[in-house]
C-alpha cells in the first residue's frame, strides 16, 4: 500500500478512520504502517439535521492502525459542493457494523 500513497503526496485526499471520522487534508508524508501527515487538514462532520461542519485541524498525523480509507480527492467537483446542504447519518462505531 506504501507505494501506492506515494501518487498522493502533495495532493488532497480523504481518510475514513476506523471510528468513522472523515479527514480531509495535502498528504505530506507516511511511513510503513501507513501513519500519515496531512497538512492544512479539517475534519468533516456529518448531520442528519444540518449541514456539514468542518473543524480545522491544521498539520495532523493519523496513526496507521486508526485508517481505514484513503482516497484522492477532485479539487474541482470538492469545491462545487454545498456542505452546507448536505445531509447524512455519521459514519461511526456505534452504527452497528461490527468489523
């Protein structure tokens, strides 16, 4: 899987962590049990109610053994988004799925 991340330096990816958190930032680095540093990152938070927030985080490092989806992100179709509008279930541990 390292050689993979390594198309994604510098570029904007999302992670899901294994308790359901979405983190978007610039990858900047990882090592080989895929702890990463994302740079200029913020943390998506879903509601059902409203409309997702995003918490800054700044320079962040997620331990490998806490991700669970790596993903690149399209600046393009991410910026064209109404966060605002949008509206889903949180993905976390207490949903039931059980892995």
């Amino acid at each position: 899987m390292t050689s993979a991340l390594e198309n994604y330096i510098n570029r904007t990816v999302a992670v899901i962590t294994s308790d359901g958190r979405m983190i978007v930032g610039t990858l900047k680095g990882f090592d080989q049990t895929i702890n990463l540093i994302l740079d200029e990152s913020h943390e998506r938070v879903f509601s059902s109610s409203q409309g997702v927030e995003q918490v800054v985080l700044g320079l962040y490092i997620v331990r490998g053994d806490n991700v669970a989806v790596i993903g690149e992100i399209d600046e393009e179709t991410d910026s064209a988004l109404d966060l605002g509008n949008i509206r889903a279930e949180p993905l976390n541990s207490d949903s039931g799925c059980e892995g």
